[in-house]
C-alpha cells in the first residue's frame, strides 16, 4: 500500500434494495432517516475474526477512520491513500449500559456494493467483507453500501364504527424480535432492529429497511384514551409478495399479569411506563427523527400490542392489515 501519495476522498452512502414505490430503476432506495448503519474499511486481508474481541464485537480502534455511520440519504467522508481496502457493513447492538453502541459480524449473502458504480459483492459470504481498490490518479471515490431488504406496507383497519380520525397518526413499530422493542434486563436480543412510522392518510405506513430474511414483528401503540374507548388491535392478516393472503394471526392474551407485574414474556399488552419510554428513547440505534417520533407520538400510560406471530421473506413489499375494534365483550 503507497501511503506516500495523496489521499482520496471516499465518499460513502446506503441504499435499500426492495423495489418499493419511489426506488430507482435498479429497485435501490435510501433508507429511513430514523435508523442508523454502520460501515467500517480496514486494509486488504483483515477478515472479521481479525478484528472481533472476546465477545465477539468489533475491536473499532482496528478500523480505517473509525465505525463509519450512514443516516437516510446521507454521506460520510474517508480519506484514505492508494492502495486495497475491505469494506464490511455491521450489525449494530445496544451495548449493557443502553446508552453505547456494540458492533457485530454481518454475514454478506443479501449485501452488496457500488463501487464508482460498479455492483460488487463479497469474497466471501460467511466473512462479508467486500474488496476494493484505490487507484493512484483517484482524487473522489463513491461507495454505496446495499442490502437487499424487506419493506412492510401497514394498513390500520377499524370495524364497528370506529373514529375514522384514528386512521392518521398512530405509531407503528417493527422488529426482528419480539422481545426486542422494550430494552430489558432480561432481553439479551440486544441486536434486534427496529424500524418506526406513523400512519398517514388513509391509515397506512410502509416501514423499510428490514434484514432480508429476517424475522419481522408487528407491534402498534394504542392511545390511554383509545384503549380507555375500547378499541384495540384485534387481528392482523399478512399478505405474501403476489398479494394473496398468507395468514391471520389474532392479538389473543395469554392470561392474566400476577400480581405486581407490567409485562410477561407471552403476554403481547403493555401499559407504557416512564422507564420504557426513558429506555425506548435512549435506544442508540434510533437517530433523532426516530427519538422524535416516539416523543410525539407515545406517552406515558398507553399500551404496546405486540403480534407474537412473525413473518420473513428476502426481499420485496409485503402487506399487512391491522384490523382494530372493540376488544371488551
């Protein structure tokens, strides 16, 4: 490697690769601006077991300019001399503090890279790493980081006369673990993501961005004054990607919380306290879009309805209808 010559400037992005409405012709799209993604480069030949730590998390004093990190449509900038580089996309974890990030291993089957253009993807899917080359005239060099993904388009549906107002602005989370929406001591999913939205006109709200071929759990904050009404989820039907139907999952209780209790790992209702919503704000994979969403739209003493039936597919739009209605009697 000639660290003699001028640097270039590497001018790193992140694209989601689901074909949604609005993607360009290749089906590439930017992510939500209320998650975060984390790249790092590293010289050729330094595979992940090279940099892990006993725990398996990046070692990021071993990366070229750090744990490089892609908002929305944004750019981050790396100035690196000549010569061969790898470039890894990681899976972010919330670290035991809750307030710190850990960075782990992302195998490379669903990730791919263009690289001034050109789609490359890794050497080796298990090691994901995908190599690269500075030439000795490049003064700019541009790099997109691509997954294929699975986007959730939510349809919020009400029976029995509903306030049709309810339709707009409820908040809507995804995960890829159940138990992965509420930081607790007992949740060691610490890798879980999620992915946030608010429904619009019409009731709907299309989450993407999801790991293909992930897990993907549906859960929907219902207002203290809506569930005081009442009204609560009551059913959710999944959609495959042709539009046929493929399940019907009900939001059934799993039976009465003891004594003492505010949730239960088969329980799907939670009345929201100060320390879910302190602890759901603090998440360090949410960005400020994100914390600001939760702020506007979730308060203390309403409920999380989680569905425990999940769903996964590669890649694509799937659709999922939220029916709503009297949940009492």
């Amino acid at each position: 490697m000639n660290t003699s010559a001028a640097s270039s400037r590497i001018r790193l992005s992140k694209k989601i690769w689901a074909g949604v409405p609005g993607s360009d012709a290749n089906g590439y799209s930017d992510p939500a601006d209320t998650i975060q993604y984390a790249f790092g480069v590293v010289p050729e030949g330094r595979h992940y077991n090279d940099l892990a730590d006993a725990q398996g998390a990046v070692d990021t004093s071993k990366l070229i300019g750090g744990v490089l990190m892609v908002v929305g449509a944004n750019t981050v900038e790396l100035q690196r001399a000549p010569g061969k580089y790898w470039l890894y996309e990681f899976v972010i974890a919330r670290a035991s503090d809750g307030v710190s990030l850990r960075y782990f291993q992302r195998t490379g089957w669903d990730f791919t890279a263009l690289f001034d253009g050109e789609r490359r993807g890794p050497f080796d899917d298990a090691d994901g790493a995908i190599a690269f080359e500075i030439g000795e005239k490049t003064t700019e060099f541009d790099v997109v980081g691509i997954n294929k993904s699975l986007s959730v388009e939510i349809n919020k549906l009400f029976t029995r006369g509903a306030d049709e107002r309810e339709k707009e602005g409820i908040l809507f989370l995804a995960t890829s673990s159940y138990l992965g929406v509420l930081p607790r001591a007992d949740n060691a999913n610490d890798r879980a993501i999620i992915r946030l939205g608010v429904t619009g006109p019409g009731g709907k709200v299309r989450l993407d961005g999801f790991t293909s071929g992930n897990n993907v759990f549906i859960h929907e904050i219902i207002p203290q004054y809506t569930y005081d009404a009442g009204i609560w989820p009551l059913g959710m039907t999944v959609y495959r990607l042709d539009g046929s139907p493929w399940f019907t999952s009900d939001f059934k209780l799993q039976g009465p919380l003891r004594q003492g209790e505010n949730w239960r790992d088969d329980e799907n209702q939670h009345c929201i306290t100060e320390a879910d919503l302190d602890a759901l704000l603090a998440d360090p994979k949410l960005t400020a879009a994100g914390r600001d969403l939760i702020l506007k739209h979730v308060q203390v003493g309403d409920y999380l309805f989680s569905n425990t039936r999940y769903f996964a597919e590669r890649q694509g739009v799937l659709r999922v209808d939220v029916l709503n209605g009297s949940g009492r009697g």
